[in-house]
C-alpha cells in the first residue's frame, strides 16, 4: 500500500491549481453574485485534458487514472463547486457510464466528442416526485417501430441548458417496477426536448441547474444504453462514479475552508494576540484538519478499487458521505471563525457554507448513505460484480493509491 502520488499525478495536481487561481479565483465571487456560469472554462478544462481525465485515450481522453480524476475534482472545488460540479456530470456520471456500459458504435458517436470536450455530456434521473425513490419517476420511454417516444421531465440536472447529450431514465414498462426502467442517449436538438434554469438556489450560483423537458421525443433505439430493464442497474452503477467525484470534491471544499481560515487567522488580533492563538479557534482548525485527512484517504481508497476494476458501492457511499458532512462543518466552523464578516461576501467562507449544502443532499442523502452503510453491517445487503464493470486501469503503471 503505498500513499504517495505519482509525478504524473503530482504534476496534474499544480496544473489544475495553477489554472483555478489563475481563471477562477479571481471572478467567482461576481460570477456566484450574477448567477453566471462561465462557459469559456469548460472550453480551457478541454484544452488541458481535463473533461476527460480517466477516460481511455482510444476514446479521446486523457488516459489517466481513477484517482487522477479525483484530483481534478479536488482542485477545481477549491475553487469552487460549479465547476466541479460540472466535471462530476460530464465524466463521472455520463462519460464514465458510457464507458462502462455502452456499446462501440455509442461510444465512438458519443464517448469521444465528450473526453474530447468538443461536447458536453448530462445525466437525468431526478424527477420532481422522484429523488431517493428513483421507482417513482414517471417518465415513459413507449416502443413504437424504430424509436422510443420519450415523456417526462427531469429536474435538478446540472448543465441542463449547457450539455449537448443526456443520460436519460424512463419506464419501459411500469408493472416490472424497478427492472422496467430503462436508461437511454438524448441529444439536446431532438424535437420536442426543452430546458429551463432553476433560480435563486441557496448554494452552486454559479453553476447552471435546472430542468430538462421531453414532449413526445423520438429516441432512436439505437440509443438505448444497455439493454431494457438494465436502467436502475446501470443508474446505481453511474451514482458510484459521481458519488466518487462528489466526494473528491468536498476535499477540496475543505482544503479551501482550511486557507481561507489560517489566512484570517493571521491577519485578525482579538486581546492582543493574532485569533490563531485562542484555543477554541484552534480547536476548529483541528477538526477541519482531520476531516480532510480521513476524508481523503476514504476518497483515494474508493479509487484505488475503481483502478483495480472492483465494485466499489459501500466505500464510495462512506466517502460522500464523511467528506459531505465534514466539508459542511468545515464551512460552518470557517464563517465561524471569521466572525461577522463570514457573513459578508467579502470574504469567500460564506459562499463555502451555502455550497456546502447541496452535496449533503444530492446523489444520495446523508440519510440515504447511513441507510446503506447500517445494511452492509447488518449484512441486509451485499455488492456483487455487474456484468459490465469499469474497465480497471493499469496497475502497473499507477504508483501511488
């Protein structure tokens, strides 16, 4: 078990940081004000390899490893959560389930365009009357001839007014529950497709979120992503991916919680002595360095299966999980230690604390992931290789885990 990175990934690490301070830092604070999601960032993420990270270079990515792609996550949160957001649905719940699911005429036509970032690749599932309980959606995806006719809506899609394609799930047939939903790949410029942003969110203002509409759409059955009935299976499996990025994320979210504190900290004096030096303050620091430690190794554990190929279900629920709550208590403790101007948007912390929120919510609650971690004890529940897997990555030449 080795703990170091490798060159490769060190080098990817001051890559991405270089380009969040360089083209993130300094405008985000007016791009979360206006609600204003940069496109021209995803189009520098493209040029530097990263919407394609940890996809095959066969397939037009950049042939790096799992936890390469963990990096990236980490170090674009740090800046901020949209744009990690924005790599978490483009790789990690579309692209990386293409990659495990799709057939070779999908992936050519879809795949490659995206690790390439010349497109921009979505995820639906969400539906206003169906989050946790994905057996309650309502979209209906009906055979007829050559096509499937597609209805329903979508809601809480990221890149929803941005992405070109979409992972879409729908029923099939209904009386099969669970093992009638199917999963297809929906093009934004199909008729009778539609979308609309979501307004006045608490945290992620800068991302772009919303929902995606679809009125008698005719799917191809060519685009339908494995086959029918294998929906919920290859929506858990996409969950395991973004999950793993979301987790990665809220690392970066408390690496950013952590500078933004020791900065104030050496800056603000109460009864005569830098704030650094009270206790309680310190205490605070302490707890937020302990959570991005354990945070992290749960994090890079979960990849390190991923890279051997492996069902990695319980660990990565375990990492969104801890590294969610400890990154929104890490925010909590930063506008803490800032005092009343962490209630200011002159300083970053505030916005950390409402972007904190949405990834203790999104891609399975807090509650949902106590659910499954207490089955895996209890032994209620128990994770069986799918048959398909993510391709494992080469071993031999990944040095570090």
């Amino acid at each position: 078990m080795n703990f170091e990175f490798s060159e490769e990934q060190n080098m990817l690490r001051k890559t991405v940081r270089h380009f969040v301070d360089k083209e993130i830092m300094p405008y985000i604070s007016d791009w979360d004000r206006r609600g204003e999601f940069p496109l021209a960032i995803l189009d520098r993420l493209a040029e530097l390899g990263l919407m394609g990270v940890c996809i095959p270079e066969k397939y037009g990515g950049s042939g790096m490893d799992y936890n390469s792609l963990a990096i990236v996550c980490e170090e674009l949160e740090r800046g901020d959560t949209a744009f990690r957001t924005a790599v978490s649905v483009h790789t990690g719940l579309n692209s990386m389930t293409l990659l495990q699911w799709g057939n070779e005429e999908q992936k050519e036509k879809y795949l490659v365009p995206q690790a390439k970032g010349e497109k921009i690749g979505a995820f639906g599932l969400t539906e206003p009357a169906a989050g946790s309980d994905v057996a309650g959606m309502q979209a209906t995806a009906v055979k007829d001839g050559d096509y499937y006719i597609l209805n329903g809506s979508k809601t809480w899609i990221s890149l929803c007014d941005i992405a070109d394609y979409f992972i879409v799930f729908a029923y099939t047939d209904k009386s099969k529950k669970h093992h009638g939903i199917s999963a297809f790949i929906v093009e934004r410029e199909w008729e009778g497709f539609s979308s609309k942003a979501i307004k006045g969110k608490l945290g992620i203002r800068a991302g772009n979120t919303g929902e995606i509409f679809f009125d008698n759409v005719k799917v191809p059955k060519e685009n339908l992503l494995g086959e029918e009935g294998e929906g919920f299976k290859i929506a858990m499996s996409a969950l395991d991916n973004g999950r793993f990025t979301v987790a990665a994320g809220a690392v970066g979210q408390i690496m950013a919680c952590i500078e933004a504190s020791v900065k104030y900290c050496h800056e603000r004096e109460t009864f005569g002595k830098p704030i650094g030096k009270h206790q309680l303050v310190q205490q605070m620091l302490a707890n937020m360095e302990a959570g991005l430690q354990m945070s992290r190794l749960l994090v890079y554990r979960a990849g390190e299966l991923k890279n051997q190929g492996k069902r990695n279900t319980r660990e990565t629920s375990l990492a969104k999980w801890q590294a969610c709550d400890f990154a929104n208590k890490a925010a909590d403790d930063a506008v803490q230690i800032h005092g009343a101007y962490g209630f200011s948007d002159e300083y970053p912390v505030e916005r950390y604390l409402r972007n904190s929120k949405a990834p203790v919510i999104y891609e399975g609650t807090r509650e949902i992931h106590t659910i499954l971690q207490a089955e895996y004890v209890l032994g209620y529940r128990e994770d069986k290789p799918l048959n398909k897997m993510l391709p494992a990555w080469d071993v031999e030449k990944v040095e570090t885990y």
